[in-house]
C-alpha cells in the first residue's frame, strides 16, 4: 500500500471474481468495514439496472465496503466517488485530457466514458448499515460502440486518450486516497461543498438533455443538482426534480 492509503481501511485483491460488488456483499454479512475490493478479472461485470459491463484484464475493477447509518448520506457517495475518480485520472494523466462528471454517475474523458460508478445498499442481517461503492475504469481498452446501448456516450479508455500506461494498482493509490478526502467533507461538511464541487465539473450544465425514467422521457435545461443530489432540469412545463435516471445528451 502507498504512504498515503487511507487509515482504517483495508484491501482485498483477487484474481478472479463474479463481481467485486457480490464479494462486498458477501464480506458485509460479516463484517461492515471500510475496505476496498479488487480483481484482476470479473465473469459477470455489471452496470445500472443489471446491465453487463465488458471487463477485460487491465481495467479497474473496485468496490468499497463504506459503512454508514443514514440512506440519504449513502447514496450522496456517488458523487464523492465521481469526485475521487476526477482527482484519480488528473493524477495519473495531468491535465491536458478534459474530464466531466454526468449525472448521475459516469466520468468523461474527452467526451467519451471511461469510468462508471454503481451504488448498492448493503443491510446485513436486514438492517442498513451502509453502500457498496462499485467502480469500473478503462484504463487500458474501451468497449466497442456495439456493446453499448444505443443514444450511450462512446466508451473510451486512459490508454486511447492519453498514451499513459497505468496499472489498476497505481490507480487505486490515488483512487482510494481521494475517495477518504472527499468522504470526509461529506461526513464534516455535509452535501453542500461536495455539490459545489461536483458542479464545477458537471458535465452540460446549462444545456438541453433527456432524463429517461422507467415510463417517460424528460428533456429540458439541466439547471443544477439540488440539495439531495436530484437532477434539476427546466422543462416546458416548469422545473422537473429527477431521483434517478438515465441521462442523454
């Protein structure tokens, strides 16, 4: 481990996992910890709403086990961990690539994907106890426009953007860092400076996009996140709060 991993939490590599979220959820029945989960290979890499993840060897495959008691503070994870990866690819990349953060929980690279992040509650013994923080990077290889949804943003990799090599490893000596330093201001600060932050790099801000819910589709100015972390968007019929959704540009 770096000098500067973060105190009080532990990590656990594997070589071969079905999914490093299913280990956290295994590991959490027996004991809620902060620790970070990773695997040089997944069988059955997954996305929002059970979608596959193409997961080749060389990419970043993580999930951090992050206790905590509240619902609401959990779920405002994603936008620490979008953070935390923002800081993690400047580090390794420097700062000639544009990286952005889409609501709710992709970073873009040159207009392109190469990070996304999923949340899951964990509630050992039923009771809540905190989230499992999913995390995939495309360090190395960015899946094919044919494997990804259609209306998707182009995948694209750190590799392909930007010539730097960088091992999962390496990347999760940033990673895990930043994601302490972000976590921290949520938990000192509340929600309000992470959403100044997150906003700073959201990604079209002020402009017109289309939140698809379960049973419509919503399009409108995207005006801002608001308090809880809900998309903001200023439609025909007035300002529209969204939860949840999938957002196309």
């Amino acid at each position: 481990m770096s000098s500067n991993w973060p105190d009080g939490v532990t990590h656990i590599h594997h070589d071969e996992v079905t999914s490093t979220l299913d280990d956290a959820r295994r590991r959490a029945e027996e004991s809620l910890t902060p620790t970070w989960i990773t695997a040089t290979r997944q069988t059955a890499s997954r996305g929002r709403r059970g979608r596959p993840w193409i997961a080749p060897v060389g990419n970043f495959y993580g999930t951090l086990i992050a206790p905590c008691s509240d619902p609401e503070h959990g779920a405002l994870r994603s936008f620490v961990a979008a953070l935390a990866l923002r800081d993690a690819l400047e580090a390794v990349m420097g700062e000639g690539p544009t990286l952005a953060l889409k609501w709710p929980n992709d970073v873009l690279l040159n207009s392109g994907k190469v990070a996304g992040i999923l949340l899951e509650g964990l509630a050992p013994h039923g009771q809540f106890g905190g989230v499992a923080v999913g995390i995939g990077v495309n360090l190395i290889a960015a899946p094919s426009l044919s494997d990804v949804e259609a209306r998707a943003v182009p995948p694209v990799s750190v590799k392909g953007e930007s010539g730097v090599d960088v091992t999962p490893d390496a990347f999760l000596a940033h990673l895990a860092p930043a994601f302490a330093t972000w976590d921290a201001q949520l938990s000192t600060y509340g929600f309000a400076p992470i959403r100044t932050a997150w906003l700073a790099h959201a990604a079209r801000l002020g402009e017109t996009i289309t939140a698809r819910l379960p049973n419509e589709e919503v399009t409108g100015r995207f005006e801002t996140v608001d308090e809880n972390g809900y998309l903001v968007l200023n439609t025909s019929k007035g300002p529209r709060s969204i939860a949840a959704a999938d957002v196309y540009f």
